[in-house]
C-alpha cells in the first residue's frame, strides 16, 4: 500500500497528472470512473488567485466523486504561495501539490514552474514554508533539472522530503527538453533507490501503453505512475493499464459506441460545469483526435467537430459517426 500523507491508496496507483486547459472537473471525473486512483486539477496561479481572476478561482471547483484530488498550485512568491493555501484550503482538496515542472515560457520567466529549478534553495524553503502553513499533505511536481548539466534530482528529492513533502511526481525531461525526445526514468530509480528516501516517488513521461507502466513498475521500481497525455481523449487509458496488470493481457479495443457515448457524456459535463454551451463545445475540442483514433477517414468529422460552436452540432456529427463506423 502507498500513502501520501494519510490518504491510503492501492500498490503502485495510477495519477491523473496535472495538464492546462486538460484536467478540469469534468474530464477528471470521467478519468475517475476509468481507474485513476488520484486526480489533480489544472495547475493555478497563485497570483492569479489573489487576485481574485475569475479563470483561476473557477479551476479550484471539485466534485466529491473525484476525490482524492490535489489542487496544484503554481508561483515563486512565498507571501502569494502562502496567501493562496488559504484560499484553496476552502475548496477542501486531499493535497496541494506545488508544481515546480512547467517548462513554458511565461511561467519559466517569472521563476515559477521550471524556473525554480535554477534556485534548488529557493524551491526547498518555499516547499518547507508551505507544509509548515497547511495540516493538508503538500506534494511536489518537478523535472529531472534545468538541463542536462544541472541534474541534481536525487539531492533535491531528498532536501524536499526533509521539509516535510508527502510524495514527489517527476517527469523524466528537463526543462531544456520541453516534450521533445524520450523521457529518461533512470535518475527517477535513482532517486527511489536512495535510501534515505521514504516519501512515495512516483514517476511522469511517455508512460503511453499499459506496458510502459510494467516497466515503470517492475524495471525502474516506482512507486506510480502520473498519466498526462496518453489520457487526453481516452480516460480509459487508467483501465487499460489495470487491466494488464492483472491479466497481461490488453482490453478490447473501445467500440465506437462507447466512444460516441463517453464523447458526448464529456461535452455534457463541460456545459454543465461552464454554464455557457460554446465555452464547453470548446473545452472538448482538444480530446476528439483521440476519442476517436485509429479510424481510418475520420478527418472530415473531427473537422466539423473542433469548427462546431453549437452543442447539437457536434451532437449530430457524433451520431453520423456512429451510423457510419459503429
């Protein structure tokens, strides 16, 4: 069993990783209901959320059947990191999870996300300022270093669990990286492997087939395994890996009926949530390449998919999917 904090969660759990514009509630709890064992929210300004920006208070929402849920929160500013933990404490999540991986731009300039990784000191006192103002379990999200020359991981894992982080999630790219090449788990072993480590490690990066994430588990011998892009439009990527696991054997493809109905279960969900049909016809755009992967000529439907500002729009096309491949 794995704990993080005093939450119990099974041997080797499978996490929702933290993605912009990606896991909001709705998409979330779909992941939820498909195996996800932990999800965590959009990553969110802390300077945003004392300014009260509408964008960032609505990302603090979370439905009961989610938990448990981290919220993640993102800044270099230790009074705003430690103002906002008293507003996201009134969402009553299970985890703050403190995000010092990003790797874009504007969030890197500002010193937060993958910026800290330049100040390894900075990152620690801010980790420890944090747990010290908060009875939730605080987690850490990071990457290996800022770039291939600056790869202290083992050290940084070790210095944040001293200051009392609960479990530590990295992706295995530095920040000079970005997405491009192949994740690197070996200095993620590395770090589990060090003994003074205790704290739960669990790894991110290109865990994209169920048997990647037996390798995760039984080559490099993590702890877990934090999900990002491989369940962008298939939230049943976390039963598809349960499923290996127990029988190493791989799930049946996902017909094209479930496909329709999880598609239009989600595009529901996002319209009840943002109360303004076009906002949620757009916040499922990005997921419909991959709810519906693999068909051959699917282009001119997922067309008028992503280009439809009306729900019963993409309703229709849905169906005339299902007529015609189901």
């Amino acid at each position: 069993m794995i704990k993080i904090g005093d939450i119990e969660l099974p041997d080797f759990p499978l996490l929702l990783a933290p993605m912009e514009d990606v896991s909001d509630p709705p998409f979330r709890a779909l992941c939820k209901e498909q195996g996800a064992d932990v999800v965590y929210t959009e990553f969110i300004s802390s300077e945003g959320l004392i300014r009260d920006a509408a964008k960032s208070i609505k990302k603090l929402d979370i439905y009961e059947k989610e938990r448990p849920v981290g919220i993640q929160i993102f800044g270099a500013n230790l009074d705003s990191m430690l103002r906002t933990i008293e507003i996201v404490e009134q969402s009553k999540p299970d985890i703050i999870d403190i995000n010092f991986g990003c790797p874009v731009k504007k969030v890197v300039s500002k010193g937060a996300g993958a910026g800290i990784l330049k100040d390894i000191d900075l990152m620690v006192s801010l980790t420890e300022a944090m747990v010290k103002h908060t009875d939730l379990p605080i987690t850490v999200k990071t990457r290996l270093g800022w770039d291939h020359d600056s790869i202290k991981i083992v050290e940084v894992a070790e210095r944040i669990q001293d200051v009392g982080c609960k479990a530590i999630a990295i992706h295995g790219r530095t920040r000079a990286q970005m997405y491009k090449g192949d994740a690197d788990w070996k200095p993620i072993a590395e770090v589990k492997n060090n003994p003074r480590m205790h704290i739960p490690v669990f790894g991110n990066g290109d865990v994209n087939t169920p048997e990647r994430a037996v390798e995760m588990r039984d080559k490099y011998g993590l702890d877990g395994a934090m999900i990002g892009r491989a369940s962008i439009g298939n939230p049943w990527f976390f039963k598809q890996v349960k499923h290996f696991f127990e029988t190493e054997e791989h799930l049946p493809e996902i017909s094209i009926a479930d496909r329709v109905a999880m598609a239009k279960r989600h595009l529901e969900m996002e319209i009840a949530w943002k109360e303004v049909e076009i906002v949620g016809v757009m916040e499922t755009r990005r997921h419909y390449t991959n709810y519906f992967k693999g068909i051959p000529n699917f282009k001119p439907y997922r067309l008028k998919m992503v280009t439809s500002d009306s729900a019963q729009d993409v309703y229709d096309v849905l169906d005339e999917v299902l007529q015609k491949f189901g």
